[in-house]
C-alpha cells in the first residue's frame, strides 16, 4: 500500500513538525476535515484489512456527510503516524484489535467504544 501526501493541497501538519509517536507507520484512512481542516479525530473505527500496510482504521472528524465521503478527494491514505500527529488522543486506542468502533466523548479527549 502506498501511503502519500497532496502535493495541491496543505496537509497538517507540516513534515517540519511530525513527530514519531509510534513504531510503526501503517497506513489508515482520513478525511480532509482532519488532514487538511485540522479538526480533531471525532470518530474511528477500525475494521480487519486484507492489504498489506493497511491498519484497518478509519478516522473522521465526525460531521462528514455521506456525499462528501462520497467524493474520494476528500479523503486519503495517510500514515497512522500523520493522524496521531494532529489527534494525539487517539493513541490509546490505536492496539485495539479489528473490529472496533469510538466516538469522542464530547467537551473530551476521551473517546466511547461504541461497537
């Protein structure tokens, strides 16, 4: 799996400013509400994968509509790593194992299994 950046777009944060908060950088799929917004993760689930690379998560800032996921540019495959980066909350989470699903506890930067 090839993990990559928009060159058109600004992507948060800047490579200047990442940090290596895990070991390992598996790919996962983000919303540009997150990415390039810089909202915080609001929800994430994380489903078994069958390609090699990909974590199984899926993360959302929570007020994306079904046609804007529709629209596969506002959304990518990024490096769990790049999420962490901007939602360093969700790292507790992260060695939940597949199938799983969270949602923020609102006013928080808890998050609720919620399947």
């Amino acid at each position: 799996m090839r993990l990559f950046t928009r060159k058109s777009k600004k992507q948060q944060p800047q490579k200047e400013e990442t940090l290596r908060l895990l070991d390992h950088s598996g790919g996962c799929l983000a919303t540009n509400r997150i990415t390039l917004d810089g909202c915080p993760v609001g929800y994430m689930y994380r489903e078994l994968s069958d390609r090699n690379g990909d974590t199984g998560w899926r993360f959302f800032a929570g007020d994306e509509e079904e046609s804007y996921m529709a629209n596969n540019s506002n959304h990518g495959v990024y490096a769990v790593n790049t999420i962490a980066n901007i939602s360093p909350e969700i790292l507790e989470y992260l060695d939940t194992p597949a199938p799983c699903a969270f949602e923020r506890i609102e006013g928080s930067k808890r998050f609720k299994r919620i399947e």
